[in-house]
C-alpha cells in the first residue's frame, strides 16, 4: 500500500518579474508525497494562479482526494483529474520517483549522467527599457545564442527599439531573437505588429493575440510574416478531439508546451502527436516551478532529442529554491553530477 500527502510551498523572486499579466513576486507550489515499504517519492504540482485552467477554490480538496485515493493507481487518478493539469503532471512525477532506483532521476539518460547538455533560451523579463536592457546585456554575456523576449507591456516603439539594439549588433546568425506576447496584441492591430517585428528577424512570436480567438488567430498564422507559436491556447483543451480541432483550425507554425499547464507528461505527448500531424515543431517551457518540476521536465525533455533551444531557465529566478545538480552554463541547462540535491520543507 502506498501512503501519500501534499504540501504548499512559496517561492519568493530574486527580484520582482514583469509579464502582461502583471509584476509577479512569489509563485505558489504544491507537493505530492508518497512512500511504500520505506521507499519514497515525489512530484510538484505547478500551480500558476491566474493562469493554470485548475486555479480553483477547491485545489487544495482535490489533492487531498489525490493522497486518499493514491492506491487505485496512476492511469485511473490520471483520468479522473482531467481538468487539474498541475496535479496529473505532479502525481505522474511521484509515481516515477517512487519507482525509480534515484527519487530524483526520472528518466535516466546522458543528461542524468552529466553527459549532454540542452540548449535553452535567455529569458528577458518585461521591465522599463533599462531593466530590459541590462538583462539583455546580461544574457550575452553568460553565453546565450537564443533570447526571449517578453513584449506587450510597455509601449510597442520602445520594445522594438530594444529589439533593434540587439540587431544592429549581432546578425540572426549570431543571436536568436525570440518575442512573447502572452496575448497582448488587439487582433486587428496585430499582423501589421508582426509586420514590424519580421524587419528584425524574428524566430517566432508566442500567443501575439489572447487564447480562444481560434479563427482569428487561425487568419494571423495564414498571413503572418513571421513563425506564430501557440501557448496559453493550449491551457484548457483536454480531449484529444478538441487538441485536434485547435491545431487543425489554427495551423500554427510552433506549440509550445508547459507540463504543469496541460497535463504533464501524457497530456504533452498528445499535443506533440496533433503538431506532428500538422507539421508544426514544438519546444517544451517550464513554468516557474522549483528545481523539483524544472528537472522533471528538463530530464523528459532531453528524451524528445528537440535540437530546438527549450524554454528551461526558470530555475534562478527564486530566492529559495532547492539546492540540485541543475546548471546554467553557456546557454545550456545541464546535470552537475558532482552536486546534491536538499529537497528539504
């Protein structure tokens, strides 16, 4: 028999972090805990109020159901947590960990062992132009071929400007510019925004107009000038019918896919076999979990052999975060084997 229990934690921002949402400061998590015959294992459920499709009244009622039920197995609490994406991905990240010889190596491969490496984007939060610029300088210089750009905050001119500083420096064979929008553009406003950004040669945009506009976003992605990528759009769609329907009516040239926001592992393979299907490339994103959630995406990550840059930097950013052999070295995330984890709350 296996016996489980949850926990909150907050994670606290080194330094306040602007999106187009709003400034975010702390980032609330959850764990899952389960032991069998003195074996131990684990699992973040990566709840982001204000954005997961789960941040609901009753979250914390349903883990409890989670931990009284663990026994009916992974494939049923998996089926019946349809519409809590955050805690289907962190019960798969406890099952695995229970079952594993290491409760912190997933899926054992070169990147566990220190071997190989995957190459990830720099990410520049939304601030005033000097904060942006100073992050921007920061990332070149720690070694980023591959930077994101968080748009839609501040006025349009002044973030292309930014843009353009980057460019008149370093040519797209030199520096990737990746721009997210996380939905900020009005629909009608939006193609010739993309019109403007394509003159700096822009790897992709993500999410340039809010979720749920599919024909509109459908008609961008038929006349845009540059790659869209799919994100939030994702939130919310769970059967493979409506994952289906979305990428067809879209046709988006990239998705991108959050774990702890579409139901893990299992719920990110499905949305990888529809973009599959339509010939769209995908990359995989954390989304401001701990070390614990970082590196569970990171190891599975490394098994989809996506030579795309990945969206797996988050793991800096808090005060308190877990001590783990997970590293940032020269635009790439790697494993330190030489390091411990101190997954201690």
């Amino acid at each position: 028999m296996i016996k489980a229990n949850y926990k909150q934690y907050l994670l606290n921002f080194k330094q306040a972090s602007g999106t187009s949402r709003g400034i975010l400061r702390t980032k609330e998590t959850w764990y899952v805990f389960l032991e069998k015959e003195g074996k131990k294992g684990w699992g973040e459920c990566g709840l982001f109020r204000g954005l997961s499709i789960d941040d609901t009244v009753d979250y914390e009622e349903k883990l409890k159901w989670v931990c009284a039920n663990i026994n009916i197995g992974l494939q049923n609490l998996l089926s019946k947590l349809i519409e809590y994406p955050s805690i289907q991905f962190g019960i798969e990240q406890a099952f695995l960990s229970l079952e594993s010889a290491n409760p912190f190596e997933l899926f054992p491969s070169e990147f566990t062992k220190g071997e190989k490496e995957i190459s990830i984007n720099g990410l520049i939060w939304m601030g005033d132009k000097s904060f942006m610029q100073q992050q921007i300088k920061e990332k070149l210089q720690q070694g980023f071929t591959t930077i994101k750009m968080k748009i839609g905050a501040i006025d349009f001119d002044t973030e292309l400007e930014l843009l353009t500083s980057i460019r008149k420096e370093f040519s797209s064979a030199e520096i990737e510019l990746r721009v997210d929008a996380n939905g900020a553009f009005k629909p009608e406003k939006a193609l010739d925004k993309l019109q403007r950004l394509s003159e700096l040669t822009i790897h992709s945009i993500e999410q340039p107009i809010k979720q749920g506009q599919w024909q509109e976003m459908a008609s961008l992605c038929e006349k845009t000038p540059l790659p869209i990528a799919l994100d939030e759009e994702l939130i919310g769609v769970f059967s493979i019918e409506d994952k289906q329907k979305c990428i067809e009516t879209i046709q988006p040239q990239y998705v991108i896919l959050k774990p702890s926001l579409i139901g893990g592992v299992n719920g990110s393979n499905e949305w990888i076999e529809m973009a599959t299907k339509y010939n769209a490339d995908t990359w995989i994103t954390s989304a401001l979990e701990s070390n614990i959630g970082l590196n569970a995406i990171a190891q599975w990550t490394y098994t989809l052999n996506n030579s795309l840059p990945q969206g797996l930097g988050t793991g800096s950013l808090f005060t308190n975060n877990f001590e783990s052999p997970l590293e940032v070295k020269k635009g790439n995330l790697l494993y330190n084997t030489s390091k411990n984890w101190n997954f201690k709350i």
